[in-house]
C-alpha cells in the first residue's frame, strides 16, 4: 500500500511490527499488564518468525 502522507511530508516513520515492541508501546497498559504472561513472548517469537506463511501451526 503506498502511504502518500509520508511521501508529502518528506518524513519516513518506522512502524513497529514486533509483538513484544508493540505490547512495550502501548500508551496506558494496566497495572497487571506491565509485562506479557509467561511463555507469551515465546509464542509471539515463534509466530512472527512465520507470519508470512499461509499456515502457521504454534506448539
């Protein structure tokens, strides 16, 4: 998708696409939800590494 507003103002903005810097970025998390729950980061590791694939089977 091409994404005019950056063309236009000249400026590149990095998106964040890692779950664990998008969980990290998040404005206002909980006080419980300071950091993921055990294992998450794991699973968040596992299936980023396959996104792009058509199926994706996480143990």
């Amino acid at each position: 998708m091409l994404d005019l507003l950056s063309k236009l103002s000249g400026l590149a903005h990095n998106k964040i696409v890692e779950p664990q810097e998008i969980f990290i970025s998040l404005p206002s998390k909980a006080g419980k939800y300071k950091s993921p729950y055990y294992g998450q980061e794991t699973v968040w590791n596992k299936w980023f590494k396959q996104r792009n694939d058509k199926i994706i089977l996480l143990k």
